[in-house]
C-alpha cells in the first residue's frame, strides 16, 4: 500500500538546504509541493494541524538526487548476482565466477539458460588481461555466461552463449576466443537478456530503484535503446516507477532515427545511449590519435551527417536528440552535426531542446566553447574519474599522462556556461550520489574540480534542468516535494581545492552548508527519501 500525498508533513530542528532561507531549519510539505520553509520558531504555526511532525535533531534537508544516467536493469542484476566490480586479480575473477555457477542462484540461472555478470576491469589486475574463452567455459561450468566490463562497452561470452548468438562469427567486434567489442558485444548482450523472465527483469529493476531510494536519489534518467536493453525492458521499467513505490524514472530510447519509437514508449528523448562511440577502457572510444597502448584509433559508430539528421528529426519534433560520445573525435563528429543541424533549423530553435552528449570526456577550450554556443546539456560521470583517472589509472594506460589529464573537464565547462547533469552510468559505477559529488570536488586533476556547491546542484538541480524543468530540484515554496533526510556532522562550505580559506561555517556569509566531503571522512547516511511528498524510504 502507497503513502496517501495529500498529507501534510512538517520538518523542523534540523537544516534546509533552501535558497528560500539559507538559515532555516523547518519545511512545511503539503501533499506533492513544499508550501513553506523558515525558522523552527515560525512552525509552531502549522505544528497542530500537521498530519506528521517530522524532529529532525540536527539532521540535513536536501533536494533529492537526481542520476541522469542508468541502466536499471543491468544495475539489479549486479546488485544481486555476479558482480566483479573491484575483483583484485584474474585469479579472483574466475573463482567468484566459479563460485557463483556452483549456488543456488547461479545454477537458476543457468538452468535457464543465462548467467548474467558484470564489472570485470584487467587494466588493473597483475595478469594485465581476461579470462580466455577456455578459462570463462570452465569457471562458468558449461553455463551460457554474459559478463559486461566494467565500461559495459566489452564483453566475455562463453562458448554457450556464443552459441545461442545468431551469426556472431561473422559481425564486426567478433573474436573466436577473446572479448567481443562492437556489434559482437551488441547481439550477444541481446540474447542474454532475451532470456530473462519477465519476473527477473521486474525483480531486478525493483533492486535497482530501492537501492537508489536508500542512497537519497529521487528520479533517474534511465538510458535505453535497441543497443544497450530493449523497448520492452524500458515499458516494463517505466510501468513499475509509475506505481509510486520509488525514485521517478524518466527514459531515453538511443536509437538512430528512432523519433516516433522514443515517442510510442513513453520515452522524454530520443537519446543517452545513442552511440557515437564506445569506451577507453575497451579500447573503443573514437580518438584523433591513436590510443597509447593500441595502434589504431578506436571505432566510430555515427557519422556528423547521421548526427546532423537525427538533430533535426527531433528538434522539429520537439524531442530532446542526445548522443553517447567519448572520445575527441567522437565529440567532433557530435559538434559538426549539432552544428550543420542548427544552420538548418535556426541556432535559437535547437539550443531551445538542450540536447544531450553524454560522458564528453575528451573535450579541448574550443569544443567546450561550441557546447556553450549550441546549447548541449554535458551528461557527466565524476566517478569515472575517481575510478580511473590519477598517474596510475586506466586513462594514463589508454592515452598517455598529458591526454589523460586534460580528461573530464568540469570547472572549464562551468566557467564557460555549460549546463552540468552529473550520474553514474549504473552498474559502470555503482549509485553513489555524494561519492559522486565528492570526485567532482577532488578530481584527480586539481584544475578540473569544481566547488562541493557546483557538484551538488549539477546533482540535483542539474538533472531536472537536463529534462528542460528548470522549477524542480530546489526547496522552495511551490516546488515539487522530492527531498531526503542526512545523517550528517558539520556542515561547511568548502571551495575546489585545499585552501583552508575555501571553507567557513561563518553564518554571516549566508550561503547554506553543505557536509564535508573531504576525502576519508564518512559520506552522511540517508534517513529518509521523499519523492513527490512520497516516502520511498526510511531507516
């Protein structure tokens, strides 16, 4: 049974975080909207007639998280299957596989048909490579096994599951023994998760939503396609976030062209996973010059004409284009066409839609000016920094140090206008919403970080701006009553760098606080997360 929303809520004894009052300490929730925020004095007023007083002692009122990028589906099943995210060694790797064939859920799994894993990463493993063919068939018992890199850009299959894949020998990416990148990875990804049931899938995408709920994230931008899931698996996600029970969810479909299919399923855009490229990691993000450690310059999937058409049928559609673009070359491309698409239409008429590049990790000054010119939404991933990123991560391996290091440039987009919306890329990086505001303040490159403040709001803010709803995502009178509850220690204000004068509790600066984020000090616990006045979870 849903939490009726026409109840009235009142929070007081703690901190708002409101540009209402940057000194409150109550909120008054009126069904789905906030109707009041002020002193804990002033609520006294509403204290009797309040359906629920809310005492907060001392704890934190945020807007909820938004994460503008993820997979529900595939984020379930690493969430409650196998999941090799930080698995120390190929050693390791094929004993967790192994160990997992041989449970309860694993042999369930195989029984019928599929083994679903993700979050192998051998950049930083001491055998410096993946399993074979012959090591995966082995661990995996003879099961048919789907295993995701951690860039979900590359996969191993073993040789079952190679077999139920339709013409795999013969698509590019294939590899008879090795991990399979390109259309190979599409289809065998696509019959895996052909074989999941109906209740798999549902069980999944729950375990997804109710992890995001318990970490304070509000909505999510779920990114779908015929490449990265199916249209039935973003219905089936859409139909149950519609049943209230957690976080808003609101869906891509990335496919080329795909104007009227994005519109048939429900879908606010015909974008986020609509690949221009693939990824570093795999070796398949498109680059200018070729990759430190391969000869050759990644794989280009769309060209800036193909970009330029697909601008155009959603701008005059009225539907929000976005593309998956990583490598500098991949970006190009994504520029050349939003450009040769606003000579056609008007630059006014196609900044009007905020269309979306997701990831934009190598971008120069020069494309980070034309973001700001054509009015492109940067759809980020802080933690993929914090993952990889430092003189001794996979960036440095793919690109060198000096390429590396001009990687994920947020304080030049911010500086330059370009609106942020930060995510995860969920199961690439787990649902970590303040670990992901962390990475933004301390990028591994020190000219890259950007105020706690400025994390926070792309985090939040950010990502209702990214859906052209520039009202939400802030406490403040009349607005939609999605928020979470922290556990929290001091609140600072704490400035991009290690300046002691980057941080103040001084209240005479009137600009409200926000947790220390400082690297090693414990991230605040959610106690409570509300969504539309809703609540989806409670410790």
């Amino acid at each position: 049974m849903t939490e009726r929303t026409n109840r009235t809520v009142l929070l007081r004894g703690g901190a708002v975080y409101s540009p209402a009052d940057p000194f409150a300490t109550a909120m008054l929730v009126e069904g789905e909207h906030i109707a009041w925020v002020g002193s804990d004095g002033a609520a006294q007023a509403y204290a009797e007639s309040a359906d629920e007083v809310v005492e907060l002692a001392g704890a934190l009122v945020t807007p909820a998280f938004v994460d503008a990028h993820v997979h529900a589906t595939s984020t379930g099943l690493a969430l409650t299957g196998l999941d090799l995210t930080g698995c120390p060694s190929l050693a390791e790797a094929l004993e967790r596989i192994s160990a997992f064939t041989r449970s309860a859920d694993g042999a369930g799994a195989a029984g019928r048909g599929v083994l679903i894993g993700h979050g192998w990463d051998e950049s930083g493993w001491p055998e410096g490579r993946p399993p074979t063919l012959a090591e995966l068939d082995t661990a995996a018992g003879g099961a048919a096994l789907y295993l995701s890199r951690t860039d979900v850009h590359s996969a191993l299959a073993s040789t079952a599951l190679r077999e139920l894949t339709r013409d795999l020998a013969g698509l590019p990416g294939h590899h008879p023994t090795e991990a399979l990148t390109r259309e190979a990875h599409h289809a065998v990804r696509q019959a895996a998760l052909a074989h999941l049931t109906p209740d798999q899938r549902r069980a999944a995408q729950q375990a997804a939503l109710r992890r995001a709920a318990e970490l304070g994230i509000g909505s999510v931008h779920e990114c779908a396609g015929p490449e990265i899931s199916s249209a039935e698996d973003l219905t089936a996600l859409l139909a149950l976030a519609a049943e209230g029970e957690g976080p808003e969810v609101f869906g891509y479909w990335g496919e080329l062209g795909g104007v009227e299919t994005a519109r048939r399923l429900g879908a606010v855009g015909a974008g986020g996973d609509l690949f221009v490229d693939g990824a570093l990691g795999s070796h398949t993000a498109c680059l200018h010059a070729p990759y430190a450690d391969a000869e050759h310059t990644g794989t280009a999937y769309l060209t800036a004409d193909e970009v330029a058409d697909h601008v155009t049928a959603c701008t005059e559609a009225g539907l929000q284009a976005g593309f998956h673009a990583i490598g500098d070359a991949a970006l190009a491309a994504v520029l050349d066409g939003v450009r040769a698409a606003a000579d056609r239409l008007g630059l006014a008429r196609v900044r009007s839609l905020r269309h979306r590049v997701e990831h934009a990790e190598a971008l120069d000054d020069k494309m980070i000016a034309a973001f700001a010119e054509l009015g492109l939404t940067a759809s980020v991933q802080p933690a993929f920094d914090a993952s990889w990123g430092g003189p001794d991560g996979m960036y440095v391996q793919r690109l060198g140090a000096e390429r590396a290091a001009a990687l994920n440039p947020f304080a030049a987009l911010l500086r330059a206008g370009v609106p942020l919306a930060f995510g995860s890329d969920a199961p690439v990086t787990p649902l970590d919403p303040w670990g992901t505001v962390r990475a933004a303040a301390f990028h591994r490159t020190p000219g890259h970080r950007i105020s706690v403040r400025a994390a926070f709001t792309a985090h939040t803010r950010g990502g209702w701006r990214a859906l052209g709803r520039d009202q939400d995502g802030v406490l403040v009178p009349g607005a939609v009553a999605s928020f979470a509850i922290w556990d929290v220690a001091d609140l600072v204000v704490q400035a991009p760098d290690d300046r002691v004068a980057g941080w103040s509790t001084d209240p005479r600066s009137g600009t409200p606080g926000l947790p220390d984020l400082t690297p090693g000090v414990p991230l605040p616990t959610c106690l409570r997360t509300v969504v539309r006045g809703r609540t989806v979870h409670r410790r």
